[in-house]
C-alpha cells in the first residue's frame, strides 16, 4: 500500500520524475513543428518568455497546492478550502488528463511502431537512389502507419500496458525508478544528436533559421501558440505536477525544483531545435512542406537514409522519442490513478485498472480516427482532433486560470509563501514576485488568450 510509498525517495528522483513529465512529445514533437509554423526564432523567444513569466510562477502554483494538499487534484482543493467548490478545479483537471491520455497513448504507440520498423529495417525497404522520391515514400509510410486499423491500435496498447505495469509497481519502485534510467539516457541521446547535427556540413544555416529571430512575423497567434505550448510542454494545467507534488517531502525547495526542471524542458526543445533545422537545411530539404508530425516521421526518417548508419540513427532517434513519450504518460495516468486511490480508497491495483481499462476502449477510437474512422465528426473534428483541442486549447488554460484565480484571491492566507518557504525555514525573496504575478497577470493573459480562441 502507499503509507511507505507516498514521497518520492530521493531528490534526483523527484526531479528526473517531474521532468519526466515535462519532457515528453510536446518538446520533440510539437516543438520543432510549432517553431516551424510560427516562423523560427521569434516564436522560440516569445516561448522562452512565456515559460520564465508565467510557466515558472504557474508551476510554482500547482507545487504549494500539491503539497499542501497532498491528494490528487479534486482532494487537494477539497482540502485546503473544505465546504467550497473550488474541487470542480481538479475534476477539470481529471477530464483534461483523461483525454489527453487517450490521444497521447495513440502519438506514443507511433513512436513504438517506427522503433519496431528501424530495428526491423522494414522503414528503410523501400529508399530508393533518387533520394527526391523518398519524401513520398516516408510520407506513405507515415500514412500507413497512423491510418491503418489494426497496427497503430495494438502498439497504443502496448504503451497502455507497459505504463499500467509502471504505474501499479507504485510511485518509488515504478514512477522514480523508470525515471531515474530513463532521464539520463534520454539525455545522452539528445547530446549525441546534437553533436551529430551541429557538425553536418551546412549546419550553420540551420541554426541562424532557427536562432536568428525575424518580428515580422509574429501575430496574436504566435504569441497564443507559444503559450499553449509552454503550458503543454511543462505539463500545466491539469493536475500533473500537483499530483507529483503530492510526493515532495516537506523540505524539498520548491522553487529550485520549478526552476531546474523548467530550464531542463526548455533545453530540452532548444537541443531538439538544434537537431532538427540545421540537419533538415544540411540535407537540403527546407523546400519540402512540413507539418506537425510529419517533421519527426517523416523528415527525420529521410535524414537518417542519407545517412551512413541509417537504422543505427534511426533505433536510437525513436528510442529517444519513446522514452520521453512513456515517462509523460505515467504521470498523466497517474491523476486519475490517485485520484481513485484518494477519493474510493481504491488499492493502487484496482485504481490503475479503474483508468486503464476504459481506456483500452477509448484509445483504439483516437487511433482509428486517423484512418476508418477519419469521417467521423464531432463539431467538425475528428475524434483525435477533438479530445487534442479540447484539452489542450480550453480546458488546460481554464484549469489554470482557475488556479491563479483561486491561489491569488481565495486560497488560505499565507498558503502559498507557506509553501514557497518550507513554512519560513528560508526567505523566499521571489514570493511577492511570484504571488504578483499569480494574482495579476497570469489570469489576464490566461483570459486573453482562452476568449480569442472564440474569436
Ligand atoms: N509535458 C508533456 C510533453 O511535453 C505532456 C504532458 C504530460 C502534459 N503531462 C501533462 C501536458 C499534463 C499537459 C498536462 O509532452
């Protein structure tokens, strides 16, 4: 049971846990795309500013409720402010990590089908010697990979398996644990890329595409992209990193950690930026069109053919994805896996199931939504689509506006420097900055950006 389960043991394991979460597709996958559609360099700065401005104080937010409350989001609300409904806060957050789970298992379980194929060989059956003909081809791939019915259904299962078995060996044997082989070799990976890339013939294009910032470009849109993509990729908004903190000893600082584990997600999509521009401008493939998740299945692949040691790169490219992919889908299962623990004092077994076996109907649904069921519309979007904008667009920024709105004005007094302090065992001087912000700013722009959605 969890009475010796419930800290994380060590502080390199709780960092490697919360930036495991952190760290996950939205750095190596929608990061290089976002940057990409929003024109270089200008939206990486404005990204850079919206993770220091608000994602470091918002994080901040979710850390003091977390360990204050010490239960899943919909208990920790019910806990530092009983007899009010500020818990409706967290069961938002339970539905937002609810759907993400279900299309995030399906992008990860693509990961696991490309690492299959390169180890296999089979994605590289087909480059031919006319390497301009082998965009079609791994664009085809990419088709068949997503749309077709039954392979991209049984790789999200086994995602869904691998992380339900993480999850039940409980927080320090499976959660710290995984997180603390899995971090440092994603690392390495990211370090051995980046030398790669940067030392390619040309590489120096890449880079001042990606660096070399160009502000006519940017629009309201840029700056509301670059938010979302703060948020998703520090994984704010729905409870994550308050579940975590659920686990935080009392002494640990929760401002350092904020910090260092926001500096390491933001390395880690600039190193992922690094890789990609300079080895796509190298290879002389900015022409071709790119979008979205054709830049890591589709580029990506055919970088790696015109390279000596195709499936070597290629095993260890998709290895990286994995990685980072798993260790961010445990820790969204893991809202509502403690949430059924807190709220039915559930076993942990019987909790992980209660969130794993409904999802093992939902997800196959995400995935045959880039294929058979392609045509199936719900308010104009596919079921992939839907449960993507859905939480990532609405009710991530609405949870944590919610949050400021309560921690700002509502919450106990003194609940936050409380916390920020370690109960005033040290000053921390960033508070009133931090609470500032909190109160002020975050939910203005929160509001901002979430009503010129609807614009
Ligand atoms: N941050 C992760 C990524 O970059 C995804 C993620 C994990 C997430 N937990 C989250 C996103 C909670 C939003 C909320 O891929």
């Amino acid at each position: 049971m969890r009475s010796n389960d419930s800290q994380f043991k060590s502080k390199i394991g709780l960092i490697a846990a919360t930036a495991g979460s952190a760290v996950g597709l939205g750095n190596i996958w929608r990061f290089p795309a976002e940057t990409q559609a929003n024109g270089g360099a200008a939206f990486l700065l404005i990204y850079a500013v919206c993770v220091l401005l608000l994602g470091i104080p918002v994080m901040l937010g979710e850390f003091s409720i977390g360990r204050a409350g010490g239960s899943d989001p919909i208990g920790c609300y019910h806990r530092l402010s009983p007899d009010k409904k500020w818990w409706m806060i967290g069961t938002t957050g339970i539905i937002a990590s609810y759907l993400i789970l279900c299309f995030y298992t399906v992008v990860a379980g693509w990961t696991l089908e490309y690492l299959t194929q390169s180890v296999t060989g089979s994605l590289y059956g087909e480059v031919s010697a006319d390497v301009s003909a082998n965009s079609a081809t791994f664009s085809g791939i990419m088709t068949e990979n997503i749309s077709s019915a039954w392979s991209p259904i049984i790789n999200t299962l086994i995602l869904v398996l691998i992380t339900f078995l993480i999850i039940i060996a409980g927080v320090q044997k499976g959660i710290e644990r995984v997180s603390n082989i899995l971090m440092p070799l994603l690392f390495v990976l990211l370090i051995v890329f980046c030398v790669v890339s940067l030392t390619l013939p040309g590489a120096g294009k890449g880079v001042s595409y990606f660096l070399n910032p160009d502000f006519s470009k940017v629009t309201m849109s840029t700056v509301v992209n670059a938010l979302g993509q703060a948020f998703f990729s520090l994984s704010l908004g729905m409870g994550a990193l308050m579940t975590y903190a659920a686990y935080f000893p009392k002494s640990t600082r929760l401002g350092r950690t904020a910090v260092t584990v926001s500096i390491f997600d933001m390395a880690v999509a600039i190193m992922m930026g690094l890789i990609i521009f300079p080895a796509i401008m190298s290879f002389g493939l900015e022409g071709e069109q790119f979008e979205g998740a054709s830049l890591v299945f589709v580029t990506m692949p055919e970088i790696f053919a015109k390279m000596g040691g195709t499936q070597i790169w290629s095993i260890m490219f998709f290895t990286l994805l994995l990685l980072a992919a798993l260790t961010s889908v445990i820790s969204v299962a893991e809202v509502a896996v403690r949430m059924f623990q807190d709220r039915f004092k559930f076993s942990r077994l019987k909790a992980a199931l209660c969130v794993i076996i409904p999802l093992i109907a939902i997800s196959p649904l995400c995935s045959l939504a880039n294929g058979p069921l392609h045509d199936f519309r719900i308010l104009g979007m596919d079921l992939f689509t839907l449960f993507d904008t859905v939480a990532t667009n609405i009710l991530l920024p609405i949870g944590a506006l919610l949050m400021c709105i309560y921690l700002g004005w509502f919450a106990p007094k003194g609940l936050m420097y409380g916390q920020l302090s370690n109960h005033g065992t040290f000053r921390a001087r960033y508070a009133g900055l931090v609470l500032f912000i909190i109160k002020w700013i975050a939910p203005l722009i929160l509001l901002t950006i979430l009503v010129s959605q609807f614009l």
